[in-house]
C-alpha cells in the first residue's frame, strides 16, 4: 500500500485484481506505485526473530571460542545446517546487562530492559527491536507486525499467548498461537458482509472516541503516578485506534494469496511440524507482502515430546550427563534442521529483480538464557541478506558484549532510523568487514 496514492486509483487497481486473487503477487505491477510497473522494484527489507527459549546445550552447540572467521568447526547441535553456513553468522559473548533472573530470559530477550527500571515497580519492559522495525517497515503493509506464539503460556509464566514483542510503551503484544489460527489470519477474507465490517469498525471507533475524551477528563486532580498510568492507558487507546484504521484502510483489499496457494493446517499439528508449519506461514506472507516483520516464541514442551521425550522442557534445561543432555542435545539438532528448512524455503522464492527473499531478510535465531539458567553468551544465529552483514563466519566480541548492540546493527544495516535500543552502546562494525 501506498498513502501517496489518490484512494480511487489505488482501490480501482485491486479491485480489478481481485478476481485473480488465487494467483501470485505480480512483482511487475510494483510495491510502490504505478509509475515504477515497466521496472522491477526495490525488494524491502524484512526480519523475522525466531526465539527457542531454554537456551542450549553448552558443551555442544557452541564453536569454539578460540575458532573464529570463516574456518570454525560447525559443532554437532548446528550440523543441521552445514549447508547454509556461508549465509549464516554465529556470534558469542552477548548478553543484556541487567536481566539476571533465568526465568524472565524470553521476556528481555529483544527489549534489553531493565526490570526495575521505574522506581516502586517490580516490573518494566521498553519495546522490542522487532517493533522498532515494525513502525518503520509496516506502513504499507496489511498488518503491521505479526507476532507467533503457541497456546499453554510462555517461557517466563505470564500466560497464555504472549509473544516475543513488546510496544513502545513496554507493554506485551498477543500472540496468535496456532498454524490453524495463523493460516485464516494470513491468507483467509472475512465471510462477513462489507458492509456490516464498515458498521463494526465504526461502532468500535464511536467507543473509543467517548472513552478516550471522558479518560481525559479525569487527568484534573490526579497524582504524578495516577497521571502517568493514565496517560499509558490513553496511549494504549491510541494504539487500537491507529489499528482500527489501518483496518478499514484494508477492509476492501483482498488478501494475497502465493502461488502455491498454502492449504489449511489440520488442527492437531504440534511439536515440529506445528514449528515446521508456523516457518511455512511466514515464507507465505512475506512472499505477498502481508507484514514485513515476524516474531515467533517457539513451543518447546510440544517440540521435545513430538521428537518421543518424557520429560518438561524446563527439566530438560537443567540437564547433566545422562537422558536429560541427550534430549538437550537432540533437541539442539532438530531446531537446527527446523531453521535449515526455513533458511531453504527463503532462499527459493524469487523476487522481481531475480534476487530471493532470503536476500533483503534478517533472520535471528537466539534465547536470551545460554544453558540451564546461565544469562551470559546468548545462543545467537544470524542469516539473510537484509542488513547487510559479510556472514559465513564465527564472531566472538568482547564478554557481555550488549546484546542489544547486535539489534542496533541490524536496525542501522537495513537502512533503518535508529540511534539505540535498550542497553545498546554501540554498533557491531564486525558484522559488516570482510
């Protein structure tokens, strides 16, 4: 989508596309405008954060420390992915300085926050880099961001259906937790009439006009404190409102559907080929431009009782020699196959310029947790061509090296307006030298 456009012109043009909505997005008909359809367009830039929680197995995922550049041994929980090791960096010794409690790992792992930021609070989140990408990236797409996870809660214990993202005023953004649930999401029209959506959509915005004016009628004679939560409620109002929007900006769009068309998941689908299903989804979605920005909290419980384990991932994580490192360890090797498929899907959708996705994409695959309940040197893969990064090698900065650092370089290398996040001190110039 684009703003610039006059509204007749651009909803003319997919109307009349409408009847082949069946078929692939035609590249040649542009992102951006009209004028630009006799030449290919600029692929943009996406990213998908893929976090797999609990950490690893230390003693075998890592290289070695002191086996840098280009020549590491790919050590036997990243076998997987032999074949993409040119396209892929490993980089140790990240961490974010002021998460220390193992259990809120996932809920830090793309903000940097400081938990006890707010003085009399036990608990404060920033937004998430994915976010940060999202405000940037999302404009002209149907949705904004979208954001994964699976049904039964998460790994810090906040509940069901949380995700890996938090908005800008630090608060957790749903989750949609099924294949089933993502697939009608994605790529399935609402059956209802356009009309009675327009009336909805208009009901919901009459609301929260009227709450958000007798909300701020009340800001008189409130404390500093009460100002301050009421002003994060307002903001919250907002964020529907700017959603309710875009909404009704779609509201007449068919959705894009890719060629092949991706047939409905069946309902029972867990473990592997629930996260095998989920990587599918999105290669579907950003082949058509449904959102640009992904984030996925992957199931581990499902995941290592799919591969014929007995035991809870949390149990598996504070593992020693014996059964529960083995499952650890196996554990390490099926998500790498996961991600090895992944990486192949992007890499086999062509763009219009003759590129493929995986070439303007930012893919990270990490946990904020090291092994068992250790904070320090977070598992971090980083693949894809979207920010620009010279891959194919093992990179070790300094210890405690901000985590956040890494997302600011990515940020920055997609061509994208950012000058920290979280904890962040600088760039990583290694990234980019050859």
């Amino acid at each position: 989508m684009n703003p610039k456009l006059p509204t007749l012109q651009r909803r003319g043009f997919l109307r009349s596309s409408s009847a082949l909505i069946a078929l692939p997005f035609l590249d040649s008909l542009g992102f951006r405008s009209f004028a630009k359809a006799a030449s290919a367009p600029t692929p943009p830039k996406r990213f998908v954060f893929l976090g797999m929680g609990f950490g690893v197995t230390k003693e075998s995922w890592y290289p070695k420390k002191t086996d840098t550049g280009s020549d590491y041994s790919l050590p036997e929980g990243l076998a997987p992915l032999a074949k993409h090791r040119k396209d892929l960096t490993i980089i140790q010794n990240l961490a974010n300085q002021y998460n220390n409690e193992a259990h809120w790992g996932s809920t830090f792992w793309l903000t940097g926050a400081n938990r006890y930021a707010e003085p009399g609070q036990s608990f404060h989140n920033t937004i998430s880099v994915d976010q940060v990408a999202a405000e940037q990236l999302g404009t002209d797409t149907r949705f904004s961001s979208v954001q994964l996870g699976y049904k039964g809660g998460d790994n810090s214990g906040h509940g069901p259906g949380l995700s890996l993202s938090w908005n800008r005023q630090g608060k957790p953004l749903s989750a949609l937790t099924t294949p089933v649930a993502t697939f009608h999401r994605m790529f399935s029209d609402d059956s209802t009439p356009l009309e009675q959506r327009q009336a909805d959509l208009l009901k919901q915005k009459s609301i929260l006009d009227t709450v958000f004016q007798d909300a701020k009628s009340t800001r008189r004679g409130l404390t500093k404190v009460d100002q301050d939560k009421l002003d994060e409620y307002l903001q919250s109002i907002r964020e529907i409102e700017q959603r309710l929007a875009k909404e009704k900006e779609w509201l007449e769009v068919p959705k894009r559907i890719p060629d092949p068309a991706p047939i409905e998941p069946d309902k029972s689908l867990q473990g592997v080929e629930e996260v095998k299903m989920m990587y599918d989804l999105i290669v579907a979605a950003l082949q058509v431009d449904t959102s640009r920005v992904f984030s996925y909290r992957q199931p581990l419980d499902t995941l290592i009782r799919s591969m014929g384990a007995t035991i809870t991932a949390h149990n598996m994580s504070h593992y020693e020699p014996g059964t529960r490192m083995e499952v650890s360890k196996q554990r390490d090797q099926k998500q790498s196959e996961l991600f090895a498929h992944f990486l192949d899907r992007l890499k086999g959708v062509k763009e219009s310029d003759g590129s493929s996705l995986f070439d303007h994409t930012t893919v990270t695959l990490g946990s904020n947790i090291h092994s068992i309940h250790y904070l320090t040197n977070c598992p971090t893969i980083v693949a894809g061509g979207g920010a620009g990064i010279q891959h194919g090698r093992h990179i070790v900065t300094p210890e405690k090296t901000p985590l956040c650092n890494l997302w600011l370089s990515l940020l920055q290398g997609s061509g994208l307006e950012a000058e920290t996040h979280g904890d962040s001190t600088a760039t990583l110039p290694q990234l980019f030298e050859v």
